[in-house]
C-alpha cells in the first residue's frame, strides 16, 4: 500500500500545469466549458489544471465539487473604475507569481486582457479561448497584446473572429468544448408543440424573431417556453420590451417565462423543439449542443455554429437569417416544417444530430486535442 502511494504521489508531480482564468463566477456557458476541460483534464489527461476566478459565486462551489484547485480573488472588478480595476490587477499579478504559473487559458477577452496587464513582462505563455460573442470592443483592445493561440469553439467564429485585427503574430485552431449529454424521454405526442428558447433573456438572442415567428403559425396548437433570466439593466429592458411585443401581437397565453432551470432533462422532455434565434455573433451556444447531444429537434440559424457542423433536414432545420428583410418569412418556414413534419421522421432527424454530437463532443477526444495543442505551445 506505502509503495503504490508513493507513485501515484510521484506520478502527480509530473503532471504539466495549466492555470485557467475566468472573469464571471457564474456559471454561464463560456464558464460551464472552462469548468468541463477542467475536470476532464482531473479525468482523462496529463494536465493539471487550476481554475481563476474573480469573486465568489457557483463556479466556485462547482470547482470544488469536482476537486479543481481553485483560486479566488476576491475583490469586485470595475473596468470604467480605475482604483478597483488595479487593484484586482495587482492581487492577479501576485496569484501567478506566487503560484508558478506558467501556461494561461483565459476564457473571452475579458479575461485575456487582465491577465495581459497583471503578467505584464513575465514569462508567461498564454492562450484565449473564444467562446462566443467576439469582435466586441474588449477583444480589440486585448488583441493589442500578445498571445501564444487563439481557440474558437466553432469555424464559424473562427472566421469572424480572425477578422479582428492582431498587433502580434500566432496560431489558432477550433477546439469543441466538452458538453454534457441528458437521457431524456422524448415524446411528440401532444395536442400543443412547444417550442422552448434556452439561455439568457437578452437582446443578442433576438428573440423578438421567434415571437413574429410564432404570431404568424398561431393558427396551430403552438406554445413558446422561455428559460433563462435577465439580471443586468440592459437585459431586465430586454425583456420588459419582450413582454409589450406578447401584449402587441396578441400572444398573451401563448409564450410563457419560466427563469432558469437547472433540470436540463425536464425542459427538453416539455417540449418538441428547441429554437436558436441568435444574431450572426453568437455562432455555437452551450445549451444547443446540449439539445443536440439529448436528440431533442433543433431549428437554428443558417449563420450559427449548430447550421455549421450539422445537415439541413438530415439533422436540423435551418433557416437563412443573412437578411433582416426575409428572417421572419425563413423562420416561419422553418417552424411549420417541423410542426408539420411526421413524427417518425422528427424523432429521426434529432438521433441522427444526436449522433454526430457525440462525435465532436466527445470528451475524450476533445481535451485530448487540447493537450496536444498544450504540449505544441509548451515546448
């Protein structure tokens, strides 16, 4: 028994480290991803990851659910407030020297522009995974300063994201994140098709499409769930403006807000379908590949990361969104041809996403490409 501990002792010294760092202490789907490589580095790779984090919040206590070395800096980040902004720069700039950090994996520009500032002249190698949306005014101020590799969570925001202009040089690849599959009990035997929209109440998400959409087929039996919350101002507007588009179009009774649910497998099993509305910046949301990977119906954006890697009608319904002026027209389309579509076939087209899911979702293979990338930048 002594002996066998002290290899495995052994064996963990010489496990490669790297830190990951997270603005957010909530756990939205940029942080879900970080906290999933993490553990499937504790579970399957060579890599010991320690996971950064700004305040207090779920993201912790997941952390160190899953026995993540987890480090808290606890004090309240203020971009526009320079006295709060240096001095959790300060406090980052110590965890990396104290620590021995040598690789990073920022997640979003955020979080790659702090640690920019904070490890500012140290030896650092540094990655920044683009989770989606990019090109905002954080990623280009953080694309004044250098990074070893850009990943993406999609080809599709590859493209986009490659058009921001870097004053350095470096490479880039798509690494997938690792998404959580639920056993759900599916039944499309209703006499009303529920169409559920996942994720934050919030303007990018364009739901107001999905309300026209849904005012133009209410002559069918339809009903749209909503999960998710608004918390900032912006977001909290968002939806009051939602809520006077219902009361406008005469949807009262047909749209429903339920907050956030953490019992994926029970929303997907409510409803038939799962519809992806975002603009053309969010390609490729978390909780899309969690319907994929639960074989529930999807219809999405033909600019999404979900129309990227998945088959029009084989695998998904996808609607072209490339025109403002004929988005409603395409998204109707795309909603009565699931609603029409026999039940047989439904069931079919989402095992066959369901399929391909587990391909590119498949944590094995994902954190073991993330480690090669790991080991290329580390020698």
């Amino acid at each position: 028994m002594v002996v066998r501990k002290k290899r495995a002792m052994t064996k963990r010294k010489q496990l490669k480290k790297v830190a990951y760092f997270s603005v957010n202490s909530f756990v939205g789907g940029a942080e879900m991803a970080t906290l999933n490589y993490c553990r499937a580095h504790l579970k399957n790779g060579e890599w010991e990851p320690t996971l950064i984090i700004i305040g207090h919040g779920d993201l912790e206590e997941q952390a160190k659910q899953s026995s993540i070395k987890t480090i808290v800096i606890d004090k309240e980040l203020r971009m526009r407030n320079p006295i709060k902004l240096f001095s959790v720069l300060i406090k980052l700039r110590k965890v990396l020297v104290q620590n021995d950090i040598s690789l990073i994996h920022s997640a979003m520009g955020y979080a790659q522009l702090l640690i920019s500032l904070a490890g500012f002249r140290k030896d650092i190698k540094k990655v920044w995974y683009q989770h989606g949306p990019v090109g905002t005014v954080f990623d280009r101020i953080a694309s004044l300063f250098s990074v070893d590799y850009v990943f993406y969570n999609s080809a599709h925001l590859k493209r986009i994201g490659e058009l921001v202009p870097a004053s350095f040089e470096h490479s880039s690849s798509i690494v997938s994140p690792i998404v959580k599959s639920y056993l759900v009990e599916k039944s499309f035997e209703s006499s009303i098709f529920s169409f559920a929209h996942l994720g934050r109440i919030t303007s990018f998400k364009n739901i107001e499409l999905i309300l026209k959409g849904l005012k133009d087929i209410e002559s069918y039996p339809v009903k749209l769930n909503l999960y998710g919350d608004a918390n900032s101002k912006a977001d909290i507007e968002y939806k009051e403006f939602l809520l006077g588009e219902i009361a406008r179009l005469g949807l009262d009774g047909k749209v429903e807000f339920h907050g956030y649910k953490s019992d994926i497998a029970s929303v997907l099993e409510s409803n038939q379908c799962v519809i992806h509305s975002s603009r053309f910046y969010e390609p490729f949301g978390l909780t899309i590949a969690e319907v994929l990977l639960s074989a529930t119906p999807l219809v999405c954006s033909s600019q999404s990361g979900a129309s990227e890697e998945f088959i029009n009608n084989s695998e998904c319904i996808k609607y072209d969104s490339t025109s403002p002026l004929n988005a409603q027209r395409n998204i109707v389309n795309a909603m009565l041809k699931v609603i029409q579509m026999d039940k047989k076939d439904l069931s079919l087209m989402a095992s066959n996403a369901q399929r391909r899911a587990l391909d590119i979702f498949n944590e094995h293979k994902v954190i073991m490409k993330l480690e090669g990338l790991y080991d290329k930048i580390n020698n």
